[in-house]
C-alpha cells in the first residue's frame, strides 16, 4: 500500500479573508490592528469564501510578556462580540474542539490550546457551577489521517449525543504571505474547511452542518515556498529603493540593518529599475511573479510548506493567548493578569 502524496496539482491558497479583499483595519490598538470584514453572498461568491463576519487581528510580537496580555484582552473583546452577533447567552453550554495533528508542530495549535482551555462540565454533572463559569467541553478529535474519519462526521456526533449550543472550533491555517505566518488572528462564524489551506479537502464544519453557531478560530502557521520567493523579490525592490534614495544621507551609513519594511512607501522603484534588476522577470507585476514561481516549482513537487524555525516556541505562546482568551470570553470569573 502507497502512501505517496502527490502534490504536483495541489493548488495552495490562502485561508485569510483579508489576503483576498482590499480593505483597511476597522481600527488600531497601539501596534495591533483590528479588521472586521461582512461578507454578503455575492461577495463571498468572488473569493470562494462562505458568507458571514470575518474579524482579523494582525499583531507584531507575542513573545513579550506585556504583548501577550494586550494581545488576549483585545481577542477576547473580538471573540465576546463574535459571541453577541450569533446570540449566544452567557449559561449556553460550548464545545470547544481543537483540530490538527498534535505530532506535527505547526498543526498541533487546535490539541494544544485545547489541552490549556478550561473545561467545567463535569463540575456541573457532578455539583454545581459558581457563578461567573459557564459549561464547556473540549474535545481534540485528531485528524482523518490518525482515525480515518472525517472529523465534521465525528462531531455531528459528539453534537447529537452532548447537544451544545455552540461550537469554536481552533485550527492552524495557511497565509500567502510571510509577513502574517504567526502575526495574525482570524476568527468567524462561517465554519471551517479543515486542511483546505494545503490542499487537503475535507467536510466543513459549519452551522449549516453541525445545527449549532459555529465560530472558526484560526492562525496561518504556514506558508508555501512561491510565496516566501515572490515575497522575497519584492522585499528586494524595497531594499534597493531603500538604499538609492538613501545613499547620500550621511546617517545611513552610521545604522545597519534598517528594516524598511516599516518606512514609509515613499522609497519606491519604477518598472524600468525593476527590468534592470531582474531583467524580464522585472517586467512582471507582483501577482504574475507569484504565478511564475508556482508554475515552475510545483511540476517539480518544491512548492514546500514551510514553518519558522522557532515554531515549536511561538506554537505554546499563540495557545496560550488563544486559550485565556477563550477562557475570558465564556466565563465572567476569568481574567488573564
């Protein structure tokens, strides 16, 4: 029995609503910026989402200690709103479900938040709650690959017997963008498509699915080789734009490793400096590049997925913020200091 994955005619694309629409953040805490997005019918259709609210958290560093806490109180005000829009009341039982392989390391985000969420249910089947919690269960049913079962099949089980009035689902999901593998938060009550983002096709589990609102948690930890190189290409004309215009200034000479990805827009290059660069490829727009790379390292099977080295690191700190925040959001008596 094979069990060689052909990834020759995968096509990766991004789980991130807000890769796929122009928009700009609703607001901006500090350096953390918040999107919400309402897809109606019609524009869903265009960027093969489902309809309903998107709500994007875009973040620097969670490393820090301080970060981390500003990070969690502001996605557990998103999330309590999330919560509001689909009326769910503040006794309503929840299932938390964590999805991924907790082998893999940038998979393993759903089990592991699960395994630092806090579970109350079998307080209440056995003695009584104290005000301010509310009932929870948490279940990290694993992937199709370790049961060989389609995990939406599985829960519309466990849903049937345990009859919850609401799921939040946490999973790991793919950007096509270097700058948000491990920076940003996307949160919805559209369901999820588990795996879709690598091109592993599997049930979706939604509300018209499970019958319950279904709130899809989800940060990109991931991203495919063409993206990483046609990012680097543009990181490229930044650079080079960077140091023309800066090549008379007496101070550039005096500071190194300038990270011009956070200057102004002003430092830009023309298509002709471009052509000079990169010859033809120069010629191309940003979209076309990303194409080209992708038509010629896909045939070859190098499209590879690829993950920070410290993954294994940032993993516990975005379940961490995932986990207390979650925690906050469904009971009163919970506060992260």
């Amino acid at each position: 029995m094979s069990h060689e994955v052909d990834l020759k005619n995968s096509i990766l694309r991004t789980d991130l609503t807000v890769e796929l629409i122009k928009t700009t953040p609703t607001k901006q805490i500090e350096d953390i910026k918040i999107t919400n997005i309402q897809l109606n019918e019609k524009e869903a259709k265009k960027i093969n989402k489902k309809p309903g609210n998107y709500t994007t958290i875009e973040f620097e560093d969670i490393t820090d200690h301080n970060n981390q806490i500003k990070l969690t109180k502001i996605f557990s005000g998103e999330l309590k709103e999330m919560l509001k829009l689909q009326n769910i009341k503040e006794d309503d039982l929840g299932l938390i479900i964590g999805l991924g392989n907790d082998k893999s390391t940038p998979d393993s985000l759903g089990p592991l938040t699960i395994s630092k969420t806090l579970v109350t249910n079998y307080i209440y089947l056995y003695g009584t709650l104290e005000t301010g919690f509310r009932r929870v269960c948490a279940l990290a049913p694993g992937v199709m690959g370790q049961t060989g079962i389609e995990t939406s099949d599985l829960l519309k089980s466990v849903v049937n017997e345990i009859k919850p009035d609401f799921v939040i689902t946490i999973d790991a999901l793919a950007s096509s963008s270097v700058e948000r593998v491990n920076k940003t938060i996307q949160m919805t009550d559209s369901g999820i498509n588990p795996g879709s983002g690598v091109g592993n096709q599997r049930k979706e589990i939604s509300k018209e699915i499970l019958g319950i609102p279904t709130i899809a948690i989800g940060v990109p930890t991931v991203v495919d080789a063409a993206s990483i190189v046609s990012d680097t290409i543009n990181y490229l004309y930044d650079h080079f734009a960077y140091q023309t215009a800066m090549i008379n200034n007496p101070a550039s000479k005096l500071t190194a490793n300038v990270n011009y990805l956070k200057l102004s827009k002003k430092f830009q290059i023309n298509k002709s400096e471009k052509q000079k660069i990169l010859g033809m490829v120069g010629t191309l727009s940003a979209q076309e590049t990303k194409e080209l790379i992708y038509e010629i390292l896909n045939p070859i099977g190098y499209n590879l997925m690829v993950t920070p080295k410290e993954e294994d690191y940032i993993i516990e700190k975005l379940a961490d913020v995932i986990a207390d925040g979650i925690n906050e959001a469904l009971h009163k008596q919970v506060h992260k200091t």
